[in-house]
RNA sequence: GGGCCCGUAGCUCAGCGGUUAGAGCAGGGGACUCAUAAUCCCUUGGUCGGAGGUUCGAAUCCUCCCGGGCCUACCA
C-alpha cells in the first residue's frame, strides 16, 4: 500500500469558552479519522489551535477584569486538559495568538496585496464612545422602528421580524456602557473575491472537495451570484494582529482564524525539524478540515481563494458534520443538556462517548442526537455485553497455556472477519463510522454464535478436551483481537489493554489478518464496566447546577457595564489590603464648601472624642442635613492631605459615577462607630 | 426574516426507482450458565409524516402542506 502524507485539521475552539459535548463531536469524529489513518500504516498529522482573536474575547476579558493573554491563556490549559481526557492526540495544538501565526498572516496578507485584490471602503457603524469601541449588531439594543418593541438587538425584531440597519433602531443604547451610541465611519479593508469566483466554482464542483449537498448548496446560493467583497478588517479598539500596511486597522478574527492550521503546523515543524513546505506547499500532502456546518462559508470559499491567492496547497476534502441535539433538542443548561466536556469526565468515561458518537456519525452534515437512554443501552450492549464479553469468557481458560500453537480450524471465521476488515476500513475512511460500527457488531455477534456453540465451559470439564478448549479459546480471543483493532482508533485505550492481555501491542490495521498464535495470556482484568445510569443523572444535575448561580444573578437584571466601565484591579495581597483601616463613622459636623462644586466638610465621629475632618465630593448628591448623624464607612488612616479649604484626613467611601450618581456606604443596624471594617 | 437538514417498527437508524420494507435495542417465549444478570435461539411489531403528481412500477424522483431540529443576522 502507498503510504499517504496526510495533514488533519478540527475547526478552532474559540478561547471564548469552554469544550462542551457539543464540540467533542468534531473532535472525536476527527480523532478516529487521524487515528484510522496512521493504524492503516499512513503518515498523520493532526493540528489545531485556540481561535483567540475577536470582540467577543476583548469584551470578557474587559468584564473579568483581566487581560486578553491572561484569558487566553488560561482558556488554552483548560481546553488541552479537556481534549486529553478525552483521548484527543494532537501533534500541536497552538494559539492564533502567535508570532507564526502573525507571519503567517502577514505572508498571506501581501500576496493577496500583491494580487490587487484589497480595496479600502468606508463602513459606518455605532460606536460607543464610553467603551470605546465599534459595535457589533448585537451590542446595540433599542426600540424597532417598525413595530416599536423596545428591547430589539440592531439588525431585526424579534416581535416583528422587520429588517433594519442599527442606525436605524429608535432610541439605540449600547449594551457594554447603556449610553447612546453615535454614528461613525471608519475604512475597512476588502478582499475581491469575486475575481476567483470561477476558480471557485472549478474546486468547488472537482475532486471530491466537499460532501455533495455542501457543494449544490453552494452553487445554489452564493456562486450563483457575484460574491460580495470580504470586510476583513476591523478598526482599533480589537483584539488581534494590527496590520502592517494599515496602521489602526486588525484583520478580522476570521482572516486569522483558518491561517492559525498551517501556524500550528509551524510549531510544530520547527519542533521537529520537519519541513513546512513538505506540508503546505506539496502536491503530495493531503489537506484534511474537519468543521461543523456553521462555518462551511468561510473553509469552502474564503479559506481556499486565500490559499490559492497565496499560493498554498488547496484542502483535499473539507469535512462538514452536522451538529449535536441532547433528547431531541438543542442543549440546555436549564435543562442541564449543556453538559462540558470537563463535567462529563467527572462521571464517566470517554470511551463511551467515543463509541457512541462513532456509532451516530455518518458522512453526512446531518445533526446527531444524543439520546440518553441509548447512550446507555448502546455501551452496555455492544461494548461491554458484545466485545468485551468475549474476552471476559474465553481468557481466563488460557491463562495457564496461552495460545494454541497453530491456529486451530474456525469454520472460517477469522477469514471472513478479516475479510469484513476491507468494508470497515471503507466505511472509516468515508467517515461512515456508524455504519463501521454496525460491521463491527456483526463480527462481535458471529463471535458469541461460535463460543456459545463450542462450549468451551464444558469443555473445560474433561481433561481430554484440554486441546479442544485451549483451541475455542484461541479462536475467540483471535476474534476478539480483530474487534479490537477494528475498534482501535475510536477505542485506543480497548486496543492497549487488548495488547498488554495477549502480550502483543496493536499498532497496525493488518494484524486483522493474521492470527495470534502460541503467546501467553494475562490474567484477564475487566476492560470497561458498564455504564451506570446514576452517574448519567449525577451529570445532568452537576450540569444543571452550574446554571443555577447564573440564574439568580439574572433574576436581579444586574447588567456587566458598571464592571465593564471600571475592570477590577490587578489582585491584591492580604497584607496589602489591612494597610487600608477602614472603619464604622457617625458623621457628627456637615457643611457644604461654598467655593467648591463638590466637596462637603465632614466631621466624623469615631467613637468617644476621636474626630477626623473629611472633605467629600459628594454634594451633588447629598445636602449636608440630610447627612448628619448618619453613619459612613471611611478609610480612618489615609494620610492627611491640604487641600485649598482646610486639611482632609480621612476618605468617606461610595460607588457611583458621579453627579447624582452618588451611594455612600452603610453600615447595617448594630455596627458602632469606631469598629473597624474587615 | 433567510437558509439547510430530518420525519421508515416503542427507541436509534439502514435502505434512496424494481422481488412479500430491514438491523440493533426495547417487548414476548425458550435455551445456556463460561462471562461485568453478559450470551444464544425463536418471536410480536410498520398503510415508510400527509396530499397530489411523474412512472409499467415510489419509502426511494417532483410539487405543496404538516411536524421536528439546526444555522444565520458587522458577513449569506
């Protein structure tokens, strides 16, 4: 067999979030792929990478209070450890937030330049001076200007479903800061696409690129027509590569994104001394994304006329799944159906969910579903009642003598099974893992046929049948072996425990086709227990759980601006925090300050004679009488500071923006003065 | 609003122009007891979402309708 030079791609998890059930779909339908393809002896490499550019990424982490690095950062470690528990084996798993991916960028970038496919047009967009940043749609609410629902995202009306630009909307509020948005131009930077617009059709429609109803759907929507020129870049404020012929303008997340594969591939060349071009620019390399269908635009027309543009290989086959339903429906974290990926190894283990999803996954974009119930049935049944059984009734009479020295007469049976190998391995390689699944099965139940038939258990009975046995028992576990190579690449861990049992790792596809004969026997140690239904609900409630704060929080409406407005401030020790003496105050004196707009004169009573004189910039929330004898929260050791009107020695604490928008802090009932807050 | 996909036995799905529509699981009956109450044999069960049409012939092609799912809304 020709050895194959294969490159693997999965779809880049955006660093917005954590790796749910949803995504593992994608990844473990890759996994298998990858896996596959190097058990039938191919050269494999499988890339990926966080998508970590974007305004959603600037905006959490202006809410969290953090920098953009440091939740990328962290949301990198928590996505790797996700896809280990899991069984997910990249070669490298990178960030689009990289030097090789900036170069990356940049290369691209000047061949499309160079191209003369880039024009410059002016866009017009809300932009919210208070944050400072454009709005996208769905960061602008206001009343529709049709209907006049209050409370309608930018672009169309939940309530009538009227189509408008967000200029248009009545009353525009941006959601980041809740202030009126204003109107502005900015340039944006364009691609003309339609120049490769026959090239596109072309590639679209050869060599098996795309799935069939990809490749209709888009000849019927979008290359039926002149393809719009791709907006790909995004004025300052945004979080991503500036680009370098464009001062204050960021390409666009999704310019970066796909380049962040051959960025990751980078890596890992240089890791490893490998030549990109052998991977990038080699008609001998094929080019395989696996995506969802959700972003088939940007893979099945942009990425490609980015690459051809470049001069870069063209993707073999772009992959496109559909997506997951839990129950029939989308996922629900009321329903606790939103279940990550993190949450779920808490309580059961990957190998179920490999088979399950290989036991749904077709080749084509339709959705899954998981169905609980036969998640459950289905581990149960196949692996544990079906494969793993026939281990589990044959090994333990071998223990003693091993395998057979010559593999005994079987009816057949471990030719046709090898034989099956072929339609398997089709099925595999066409993605058609469920129907893979089902061959497979077919094998497991001939095996169980053979066995119940044999009897080994009354063989076992008559010590003149001890050949006889040794012999059933050579051919069940030879069966059994077939199953677990077979299983291999959606069931790695099966295939380990399979070797260490009959002391002969499998690491290839074609020791399906020869049996194992005279090798000792381990003890036989259970593979996989079955699955219990109550870790399924413990699941779904842990899942249900995580929802619940969220919940409260939004039965109070609380909105993120004022975080938004003021992010936290860089931690602080402990230590750090008592040098502040904040204590309980009873204001005793109050007067406004005439020649001051905002301060009031305060004294403060901290129990007994100990009084402090405090200015406030609080007039123009508070009149001097209505604060006497009212208790305040104050910093009681700030050093002293002069000021024009007399020496303030103490800070009266409040939130706020200012003007009316003023709280001073209380103490609740009890709290005397002179008690320090801690 | 636009679009894509699906609707075949209780459940999950295969079949996608041609003999009496299949599988697994579940249900019912029996066998076995080696095995993680696993396995094996037999068996009940469907007017292929509905209505039209094309055809000698339709679950399979076309149209419409109904039901479900999903995506999309600085981009289509």
């Amino acid at each position: 067999m020709n050895q194959r030079t294969i490159l693997v791609t999965s779809a880049l998890p955006y660093a917005n979030g954590h790796i749910h059930i949803g995504h593992l779909v994608e990844y473990l339908q890759t996994d298998i792929w990858v896996r596959f393809q190097r058990l039938r002896g191919h050269r494999c490499v499988y890339m990926c990478a966080d998508d970590t550019h974007g305004t959603a990424i600037m905006i959490r982490a202006r809410q969290e209070g953090t920098t953009e690095e440091e939740l990328i950062g962290r949301m990198n470690e928590a996505h790797r450890r996700d896809f280990a528990g899991f069984d997910i084996q990249f070669d490298n798993y990178g960030s689009t937030h990289s030097p090789e991916n900036r170069a990356l960028c940049q290369e691209i970038w000047s061949a499309i330049r160079r191209a003369g496919l880039v024009s410059t047009q002016q866009v017009e967009q809300l932009y919210d001076a208070q944050a400072g940043t454009f709005l996208a749609d769905r960061f602008v609410k206001g009343t529709c200007p049709k209907c006049a629902a209050p409370n309608q995202y930018g672009d169309s009306c939940d309530r009538c479903g009227a189509h408008y630009s967000p200029t248009e909307l009545v009353d525009p509020k941006s959601t980041l800061s809740d202030t009126t948005p204003e109107v502005r131009t900015a340039d944006h930077l364009f691609i003309n696409i339609e120049r490769l617009h026959d090239f596109l059709t072309e590639w679209t429609r050869s060599g098996d690129h795309l799935q069939t109803e990809v490749a209709n759907y888009l000849a019927g929507h979008f290359l039926n027509e002149p393809l719009h020129d791709w907006d790909v870049s995004r004025p300052a404020p945004y979080f991503g590569f500036e680009i370098p012929d464009s001062p204050g303008n960021y390409w666009y997340v999704w310019f970066d994104a796909p380049i962040g594969y051959m960025a990751s591939t980078r890596q890992w060349c240089d890791r490893r001394g490998e030549r990109f071009d052998d991977w990038w620019r080699s008609d001998r390399t094929e080019i395989h994304h696996f995506i969802g269908k959700d972003i088939t635009y940007f893979h099945t027309l942009f990425w490609p006329a980015m690459l051809k543009t470049s001069g870069f290989s063209l993707p073999t086959k772009v992959h496109i799944h559909g997506f997951l339903t839990v129950g029939g429906e989308k996922m629900s974290k009321s329903k606790g159906t939103f279940i990550l990926a993190s949450t779920y190894l808490k309580h059961l283990n990957p190998s179920y969910l490999r088979y399950y999803y290989a036991s749904k996954l077709g080749p084509r974009v339709d959705d899954i579903d998981l169905n609980l119930d036969e998640f459950v049935a289905r581990v149960n049944a196949d692996l544990v009642g079906k494969v793993v059984n026939l281990a589990s009734r044959t090994a333990k009479f071998v223990e003693k003598t091993g395998l057979s020295a010559v593999y005994p007469a079987d009816g057949g049976l471990f030719d046709q099974a090898a034989r099956d190998g072929q339609a398997i391995a089709e099925a595999y390689e066409q993605c058609d893992y469920n129907r893979a699944m089902r061959l497979v099965m077919a094998v497991a139940d001939r095996a169980n046929q053979y066995i119940e038939h044999a009897e080994p258990w009354n063989l076992r009975k008559d010590p003149a049948k001890a050949r006889a046995l040794q012999d059933v028992c050579t051919i069940g576990l030879n069966l059994f072996r077939q199953l677990a190579v077979y299983l291999a690449p959606v069931l790695p861990r099966l295939a380990e425990q399979t070797g260490a049992l009959l002391h002969q790792p499998i690491a290839r596809w074609d020791e399906s086709r020869t049996p194992l004969v005279g090798t000792p026997v381990a003890r036989f140690e259970h593979m996989l227990t079955r699955v219990d239904p109550k870790e399924i609900e413990a699941m779904i409630d842990e899942s249900r759980a995580a929802d619940e704060p969220q919940a409260t929080v939004s039965a109070w409406d609380d909105g993120p601006e004022p975080l938004a407005a003021e992010p936290l401030a860089e931690t602080c020790s402990f230590d750090e925090f008592v040098k502040v003496d904040l204590r309980v105050a009873r204001v005793v004196e109050a007067e406004a300050v005439p020649q001051a707009d905002k301060l009031v004169r305060l004294t403060v009573s901290l129990g007994g004679d100990k009084r402090l004189n405090v200015f406030a910039g609080i007039k123009s929330a508070y009149a001097p009488e209505d604060l006497l004898g009212r208790l305040v929260v104050c910093v009681a050791n700030l050093a002293p500071r002069k000021m024009k009107f007399g020496t303030s020695e103490g800070m009266v604490v409040a939130s706020g923006t200012g003007g009316k928008d003023i709280f001073l802090l209380s103490p609740d009932a009890g709290a005397k003065p002179g008690q320090r807050v801690h």
